[in-house]
C-alpha cells in the first residue's frame, strides 16, 4: 500500500507499507522532509510497524512522538502528517494527479446562479458526470453571502446592505457572512470526488484543497499560511477563508474566498461584526482584520487570477473547460425553486 500527504506549506510525506493479520507491517517513510538525527528515520519506521491498522492519525501520531529521539528536529513535516498519510495508504486514496482537471473561468453571473452552479457542479463530480473542476467565480452584482446556519438577522444590517447596494444571499455550505463585492474579491470552487480526501480528517482537507492557493501566493511574494479552521492568513492579516459541504453522492464542494480589495467602513456597515467575534481574533478594528491582495502585490485582479490557474495547472495538468449549457439550464432551474427564494433566505432567520 501506498500513501502521500503534502503538508499544506510544507514537504511531501510517502508511506509504503502492507497489512498482515490486522497489523501494518514493512512499513517505510520517504519524502522531500528535513530529518535531524538521520537514523530517527528507522524510529519512526520501528514505531509505525506493528500498530494496528484501525489505529487513527492521533494514535500513530503518539506512538511516533514517543519513539524519536530526544531533540530531534523535524523541518517540513510533523507526526500527524506521518498519521495522515499512512491513513490515506491503508484506504487506497488517490493524489491529485490520478484525476483528469478542468479549470472553469466563464461569463459573469448573479450572484445566486454562482451558487446554484456550486450545486449542480459538485451533484455532477459526485455522480462522475463532470471531471473534479476548478472553477474561478465572475459576478454581476455585489452580494453579501451568509453560511447555511448563520441567522440572517443576526449577520446582516438590511438597511446598510440595501444603501450599499449589496443583495444577500445564502450558500449550501457552513461557516460565516463574506460580503462579496464585484471586482473586489477572487472567489474559487473546488468539485472533487470524496475519495481525494480520504483518510484525512475534515479539519485536515480545508489545508489540504488550498495548499496550491498557498503556493500561488507565494511565488506573488506574499507570506500565506493556513490558520485552522479555514483562514488564509499573511502576517498582517486575514486574506481569506474557506468552506466546504459534502453530498450523499460522494461529491465534495470547497471553496474561497479572497480579499482583493477592501472599504472597511462599509464592510462594518453592511455586516453586523459583533465585539466577540472582533475580539476573539485580537484585533478591535474588523477592517484592520483583512489584509487585501491589492495592497499586497500593487497587481490587477486579473493577474492574481491568472496566477492561480497557472498554478494550478502546472501542479495538477488541469486544462481549460467551460460550464456546458445543460448545466447552466439546471443551475437556472435551481436558483427558481431554492436560491432565490425567501424560504431558503430566511431558513435561519
């Protein structure tokens, strides 16, 4: 059996390895890693061998912490990513490189058709209809976007939004309010087959579907880190962040996203940011919260996007695709019966 893990900003972790009356056995770490002292290698090897193999990430994890050597040095990768890529050995998961990739940069929609098409794009990935996608979000119009369990009310002032020209809406996948201006944000969605986050906790696949946004921002000269859950951070603050929902069919939906410019006062106008959420992320200003890429890089929009497919394509062979007119027809159809009305708008309210 044979597993792989890159660490999100970090190294390449492989595991081979075989099974034999319920235990991991022959098994052997490589990869692109730093390792101090050298033979803590075959500790790490010693201390995998023999547990078994429902043992979790936290288990193999311990029992690997527990065999190096005192002061040892691991640089790029640590022992829960060890766990997580013998997890993904021991369910047979696929790499990125096993699936064929299409990225999807079309014509402007409504807000409430990019998240119809989130639907039916992922529904399609699921039911292998649609090869794994990435797809880069145009819009026509400015729009605030609550998660599927935030309450309405609570999130958003109605009358700053309506003075700023914001239409709300809500999305299929958790997490919080991300107030989406035309031009002014770089939006991404990700449909993948379940099977390439296999053997990775939830927490695990948000670092592990944006590492490539990681890379692409670095080589633009800016410091991204992932900060858990779902942020994409630099030193100077947050950039982005992330979300996901997974259907029954196997289809999982990811995505971000980023802040390419910002106006802080109206961000605090339209959005009712309270003084816990402020302050639980050390900062008292929401705008000081945000660190936009326009300021960052001093590049158009255009260029950042342009970088991110690039980069994306040169990881993973993806090539150019396009949202076929059938699934525009059903993402149309959707938007009528769900997105746009005021039942699902208001299912929290």
């Amino acid at each position: 059996m044979h597993g792989e893990y890159k660490v999100p900003g970090g190294k390449l972790v492989v595991v081979d390895l075989e099974e034999r009356g319920g235990r991991i056995a022959d098994f052997h770490l490589a990869g692109d890693f730093f390792l101090e002292p050298d033979d803590a290698l075959d500790d790490i090897d010693a201390a995998v061998n023999g547990l078994p193999v429902e043992s979790d990430v936290a288990a193999i994890a311990a029992a690997v912490r527990s065999a190096l050597p005192e002061g040892a040095q691991l640089l790029g990768f640590t022992p829960e990513a060890v766990g997580t890529a013998v997890r993904r050995a021991l369910v047979t998961a696929p790499g990125w490189r096993d699936f064929d990739w299409e990225i999807v940069h079309d014509k402007p929609v409504s807000p409430r058709m990019n998240l119809a098409l989130d639907e039916v794009l992922t529904g399609r990935v699921g039911d292998g209809r649609r090869r794994p996608t990435l797809r880069i979000w145009e819009w026509d119009e400015n729009a605030v976007v609550i998660g599927s369990f935030q309450s309405l009310r609570n999130e958003v002032d109605p009358d700053g939004a309506a003075a700023h020209g914001y239409d709300v809406v809500r999305r299929i996948s958790g997490g919080g309010a991300m107030m989406m201006g035309a031009n002014s944000i770089v939006t991404y969605s990700l449909y993948v087959p379940a099977s390439l986050v296999a053997g990775l906790t939830f927490a695990d696949s948000y670092a592990f579907l944006d590492d490539w946004v990681l890379q692409a921002l670095r080589s633009l000269g800016i410091e991204a880190t992932y900060q858990p859950l779902n942020d994409i951070a630099s030193p100077q603050g947050k950039i982005g962040g992330a979300a996901q929902k997974r259907l029954a069919n196997g289809g999982v939906l990811h995505h971000a996203t980023l802040s390419y410019d910002l106006d802080g006062e109206v961000m605090t106008e339209v959005l009712r940011i309270g003084r816990e959420k402020l302050s639980d992320k050390g900062t008292t200003s929401a705008a000081k919260r945000v660190d936009p890429l326009r300021r960052q890089t001093g590049l158009p929009r255009e260029a950042i996007i342009a970088r991110l497919e690039e980069t994306f394509a040169h990881l993973y062979g993806a090539v150019p695709g396009s949202i076929s007119d059938d699934e525009y027809a059903e993402a149309e159809a959707l938007v009528e019966s769900k997105f746009a009305t005021d039942a699902w708008l208001r299912r929290v309210p």
